[in-house]
C-alpha cells in the first residue's frame, strides 16, 4: 500500500512540472524578446535623430 502511494505522487509530480516547464520557458522567451526590443528601441532613437 505505501509503495503504491509513493508511485502515485511519482506520477502527480511527473505531470504537474511539465506546465510549470512550459510557463518558464514561455516567460523566458517573452523577457528575452523584450531584452532584444529594448535594445532595437536604443539603436532607433540614436539613428532617429540624424533625420
């Protein structure tokens, strides 16, 4: 009985990081999108000044 229970919680945990996985990595890829607009954003501002 308790060697089920560890294998249940096995499971559980198993399941439940892989949305946790997916949230990381969608808020990676929007903070390093947003990093590289910000950098974009420096460049334009000192190239909009010559015009």
């Amino acid at each position: 009985m308790a060697h089920s229970n560890s294998v249940q919680f096995q499971q559980n945990q198993a399941f439940s990081l892989k949305p946790l996985i997916a949230i990381k990595d969608f808020f990676v890829l929007l903070a390093t999108a947003f990093s590289e607009a910000k950098v974009m954003e420096q460049k334009s501002r000192k190239t909009s000044g010559n015009w």
